[in-house]
C-alpha cells in the first residue's frame, strides 16, 4: 500500500507528554505540536509547564500545562482524566519524566534507589496505566517511553538509573503485548549522551569521555531523540511495537 509522505502528521490528536517543562520532553512537545497535535505539558515544575504550554499555543495547536509528579497514582490518573474532558481523547502518551541520583553501589543510599525506582519505572507504570484505560475504549493509541542506553549497557555510578531504565524496556515489551490486541503501540526510545540540564549536571571530565566514545563526534539534541519519538507515535510506525530504538549517535554500535 502506498503511504504518503504525511504519514508523520498528527492533525487532530492529542497527546500528553511528562516531564515536559525542559529538556528532551519540552522538545518532543514541540515536535508533536509541529505535526499539528495538541499537547498536555506535565510536569512536577509547573511554573516550566506553562511556559512550555504557551509556546506550544503560539505554534496554534491547544495545550494546557499541568502539574503532576508521575510517581503519584492519583496524579497521574488526574492527568489524563483533566486531558480527557479539556480535549476530549488521548491518542499519545510519552512517559518522559526522570531523574538521576547518581552514586556509586556501595554509598548508594535506600532513598536514591527508591526515588529514582519511584519517577523513572513506577511513573512509566502509572502512565501505562492510566492511558490505556482510555486508548483501550478508542481501541487506538500510542505510548512511547523514554529509557536510556544505560538500561541497555550499565553505568558505573548508576545502578538506580540503569535498573530504572532496563524496567522501562521489559515493561514497554510485556504493556506492547498486552495491548496489541487493542489496536495500541508502545515503544521506546534509549538516548545515549544528550546535551540537556541533567548531563550538564556531569563533571567535563565524564563529558569529555562519553564524547570521545561516540562515532558521530558530537552529543546528541533534545530534537534528535524527539524526531525519533514523533515517529513512534505517528502512523508512519503503525507496524512497530514493542521496539526499543536508540539515538545515541552510535555510542552503543556493536
Ligand atoms: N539527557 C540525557 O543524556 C538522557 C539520556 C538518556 C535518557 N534520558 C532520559 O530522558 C528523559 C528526559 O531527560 P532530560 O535530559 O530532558 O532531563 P531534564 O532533567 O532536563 O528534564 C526532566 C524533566 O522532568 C521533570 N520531572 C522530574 N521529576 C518529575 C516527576 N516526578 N514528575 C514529573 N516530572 C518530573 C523535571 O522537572 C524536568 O522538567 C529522562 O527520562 C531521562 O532519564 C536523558
């Protein structure tokens, strides 16, 4: 069958994406707006959500901006019912929000593991959740979690996150065969090293070296993973679920 080259456009839609204040899921709004999807920013900074949602409403989609801490079931269910009833469906959710509380095993501390465990794996499960309540009675939908290559590969430093992010990829592979039945994708993205607040956050040595290691020479864009998730929640990846993909510029190429 022949698609047209506007199977990435999303007229119509309407998507949530968490942790979207800044970073990689402020870029993934945009991305999804400029495919013409109206957006929910959520996010636990609120005052970060609104600006996002104002930019958002300049490029003439709708978008509200609300604040949830998705580690919180009753939140993360206001949230997508508050979507629900302002625009009247959900056809997207990317689970975006997550921290790091880097540390190496032996000092790890139980609450950096529980924190991290708590955004980053139960907020994805929540989200899952409370999507598929309503995709699975439209009997469509798109879900696409943000993991990372360090659930693929492992991080010195990173036993919480790396955990985190490997439970984000069996769960989008268990929730993607649940729910394929009902006509709902779920995929995921693994970004390798990406310039945002939270590697900025790294020393320049850990920088330099994670820069030296990838093929493409340069650190990844927030809109460079966005791209990929944008596809994932377009119709041009009706076939694809269950996948992992990584934007990592080759980092982790074997
Ligand atoms: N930057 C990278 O190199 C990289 C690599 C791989 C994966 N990731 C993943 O990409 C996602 C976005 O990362 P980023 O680099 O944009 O980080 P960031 O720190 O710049 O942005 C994260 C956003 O999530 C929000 N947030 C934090 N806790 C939250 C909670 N409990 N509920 C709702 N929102 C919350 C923050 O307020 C912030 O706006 C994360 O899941 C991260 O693990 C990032």
């Amino acid at each position: 069958m022949h698609r047209s080259s506007h199977s990435q456009a999303l007229q119509g839609q309407v998507a949530i994406v968490t942790g979207s204040a800044r970073g990689i899921g402020k870029a993934i709004a945009a991305g999804l707006a400029a495919r013409g999807a109206d957006v929910v920013i959520s996010d636990v900074d609120i005052d970060g959500a609104q600006a996002t949602a104002q930019e958002i409403s300049a490029l003439g989609r709708r978008s509200l901006a609300q604040q949830c801490d998705v580690a919180q079931r009753a939140a993360v269910e206001q949230l997508v019912q508050t979507t629900v009833s302002e625009l009247g469906r959900l056809d997207i959710l990317v689970n975006n929000a997550g921290i790091t509380r880097d540390g190496l095993l032996v000092r790890m501390s139980e609450e950096q593991w529980d924190r991290v465990l708590d955004i980053n794996l139960k907020g994805t499960f929540l989200g899952c959740q409370a999507a598929a309540k309503v995709m699975m009675r439209q009997r469509a939908g798109k879900i696409v979690n943000v993991a990372s290559i360090t659930g693929l590969i492992g991080n010195p430093g990173q036993a919480n996150y790396s955990a985190s992010k490997a439970g984000v990829v069996a769960l989008t592979k268990t929730v993607a065969k649940e729910l394929a039945p009902r006509g709902i994708n779920v995929n995921a993205v693994a970004p390798g090293f990406i310039a945002t607040e939270m590697t900025a956050e790294m020393s320049e040595k850990a920088q330099a070296a994670f820069l030296e290691q990838i093929p493409l020479r340069r650190a990844g864009t927030p809109e460079d993973v966005a791209e990929v998730v944008c596809f994932l929640a377009s119709a041009a990846a009706d076939y694809i679920t269950g996948e992992c993909l990584v934007v990592d510029g080759g980092l982790t190429m074997r």
